[in-house]
C-alpha cells in the first residue's frame, strides 16, 4: 500500500503546457467559433457506435463492474455522468471520450481482453486512469488541436514537440488518478507488465519484486541519455517509477524534486553527442551575429529559434541560458566539436550563419567581416564563404521595404 500523504495530482508542466499550446492555438475565440458551428456528431458517432457495438455496464446487466466503476468514480470525486462500455476486442487497453455537450454523458471503455487479464484493483487503477483523463480534461485540448491541424496537416516542430510533452505529462497524470483509485502500488505496476506482455503474471509466476528490479534497470537505459521516449505515452519504465514516486513521497516538494528526474528523459529531442554541440552552435552563433549591432531584431531571434526548435522542446528557454554563458567560449567549443564529430556539418552551419545574417533584410560590411571571421574557424577559405554568401544572396535575400520608400 502507499503513503497516507495528500500529494497534488496534477504536474505544473502539463499545466503550463496546456495552458500554452491553448493560446497559441487562440483557442478561446476558436472555441467561440466552434460554438456557433452546427452539431459536429462526434457525440452521435461515438454513442451509436458503443450502443450498436459494445456492451454498455449497466447494474441490472453486470453488477460487479458496475459497482467497480461507480465506486471509483465517486472516491475520486467525479460527479459528472460518465457511460461505461466493454468492447469484445482482445486488445489489452481502455479509453476515454469526453463528452462535447453538458447534456451528454461521457464514455470509458474497457476492452474484454483487459477484463480477462486483470485483478479488482488492477481494473480499478485502469478504470481511475481513464476518469483522470475527464477530470484532467485532456480530451478538450486534444479536439482544438486536432481542429486546427486536421489530418493531413502538422503543427510547426517546436509546437508538435510541446504537444507530445504534453500528451506524455497527462498520462503520467492519468496515473496518479489511477493510484488515487485503488492506492496499491503492487496493482498499478502489475497492471502495467499485463497490458504490454498480455501474460498472467501468475501463472507465468512472477514476482512484484523482481518486475520492480527489471524496471529499474530497464529505466537506468533512460536516464544514462541513451533512450528516448517519443510516442504519445511515457514508455512503462518512467510511468512506472513516477507511480512509486507519488506513492512513497512524503512531501510534495519531495514529490517535484524526484520527477525532475524522469521529466528529463521526456525532454530529450535527440540523443547524440552532436546534438547538443549542435544546439549550442546554432544558439551562440545566432548571438553573436545578431549583437554584432547591439540591436537584436525580432526576425533575428526568430531564425535563431526556429533552428533551435528541432532539437530543445523549449527553444526560447535554451537561448535564455546560453546568453548568460561566455557566448564566444561556447561558441568556439561547439564549432571544435562539431567539426571532431562531423565535418560534414561545415556547410550547412555556414549557411545557418549567413541566414542570421540576412534575417533582417539588412548586410551590413561588419556582419560580413565576422562572417568571414567565423568561416575561416569553420575551415572554409575566403573564397569559399564569399561563394557562399553569393548563392545565399541570390536565393534568398529580399530587399527590406524600408530601404526604398
């Protein structure tokens, strides 16, 4: 069993994320948008599709579950109508839907595979993580990204990056709502093992101790900077860690401190030694063309993000801290070993620099003479980096309007 301690299910990250992602989607005035939009049937789609298809958990029907859903629901104090629904899938998983309409109940559903496999409690911790998904509200969220970037369409990196993170946090909330629904840790985890084996861990005799000891040396792969965790869901070694951190943490400060930790692995774009050099590259030598003037543009800063953007989840956050390093000394470090690693990169961070340069629609002789400071750090001979900015000119410079009005 856990700890008795009140800790706050929710992470401030996946908070502030959502919080973000919603502005950057405009999402109040899109939401009033969509509000005056006809009945999207995406509430129709889904009853009629459960009611034709599945078993709907009613007392009279299936008392048992019955009592197990509804005794879930209410220790974790959701009052809103909720329709629970067993599917004949050998799937071992359960979902949730949010209701659109105020009127209109919500739906979880279990699949009958994930019935045959679990214990009481191990249902009821999958049966608490899909009801924290309602009470987290994460669908809300999911229907104004998937509005605004329908099928065929992406977000931008930096903004596709922050949404993953964010799906990845609201699981490992979902989690703590699916503890909160049984509080017995052994359950939780075993229920893990179940749903990505399939096996009776009974019958195939395995202990809670040994599937605990097998986590942490499959999570250590995590945290040593060599997995990375990319799909929607955390991978089962940080969700299964992060359920023993809220259960055993005697603080919430406690709590916060240790999930930094695994948060860690969940901000890892990349995974390679030149990956961070390369961060380091494009931050240091965006400063310090973009200073030369002591007059940073918005479109400097700009082009200095959106190269950022493929490689730190929050770009803005990683420029912040590498102005207040020595620029030049980190600059000089990263060219060395991004030249050690791959000399291949020469050209396209030349090229990266020269984009810096011409981000403002503005060259300036001093922006010339350090571009070819830094070529020449780079490897390239002077006729080499005038080639260059040449073609570059010829590409891609657009006079600014202010210089011929």
């Amino acid at each position: 069993m856990g700890n008795v301690v009140n800790l706050e299910p929710s992470i401030e990250l996946e908070k502030k994320l959502a919080e973000q992602i919603h502005n950057a989607l405009q999402g109040q005035v899109v939401s009033l948008v969509l509000q005056q939009l006809n009945d999207s049937g995406s509430d129709a789609w889904w009853r009629s599709n459960m009611e034709g298809h599945s078993l709907k958990v009613a007392k009279e029907l299936l008392p048992d579950m019955y009592e197990l859903c509804t005794s879930v629901k209410e220790r974790l104090g959701f009052t809103e109508p909720v329709d629970f629904y067993i599917t004949g899938d050998s799937t071992v998983n359960a979902f949730s839907v949010a209701a659109e309409k105020e009127d209109q109940p919500h739906i979880v559903n279990i699949n009958s595979g994930l019935i045959a496999l679990m214990t009481k409690e191990e249902l009821e911790f999958v049966v608490g993580h899909e009801l924290g998904h309602l009470i987290n509200r994460d669908t809300a969220l999911s229907r104004l990204i998937s509005f605004v970037f329908p099928e065929g369409s992406a977000p931008p990196i930096t903004l596709l990056y922050k949404i993953r993170l964010h799906s990845q946090l609201a699981e490992l909330v979902a989690d703590r709502f699916g503890y909160m629904a049984t509080n017995n840790l052994n359950a939780c985890v075993t229920a893990f093992f179940k749903m990505a084996s399939g096996l009776d861990l009974q019958k195939m005799n395995v202990s809670i101790d040994v599937l605990l000891k097998d986590n942490m040396k499959h999570l250590e792969y995590f945290l040593k900077d060599k997995g990375l965790s990319h799909a929607t869901h955390p991978v089962n070694p940080i969700r299964v860690q992060a359920l023993n951190l809220f259960a055993n943490s005697t603080s919430q400060e406690e709590l916060d401190k240790e999930m930094e930790q695994l948060i860690s692995i969940l901000l890892k774009v990349g995974n390679s030694e030149q990956d961070e050099y390369l961060a380091r590259f494009i931050a240091t030598a965006g400063l310090l063309i973009a200073n030369l003037d002591d007059d940073v543009t918005k479109e400097e800063t700009d082009t200095i993000i959106e190269n950022l953007a493929s490689l730190k989840i929050f770009p803005m956050q990683f420029l912040e801290e590498m102005k207040k390093t020595d620029v030049t000394e980190v600059f000089n470090d990263a060219v060395a070993n991004l030249i050690r690693l791959n000399p291949t990169l020469r050209e396209g961070m030349m090229n990266y620099m020269i984009s810096i340069v011409m981000s403002d629609k503005n060259i300036s002789k001093d922006e010339v003479d350090l571009l070819t400071h830094y070529g020449s750090k780079i490897g390239f001979s002077h006729m080499e980096i005038a080639n260059l900015m040449a073609v570059a000119i010829q590409q891609r410079f657009m006079p600014s309007l202010d210089s011929i009005w």
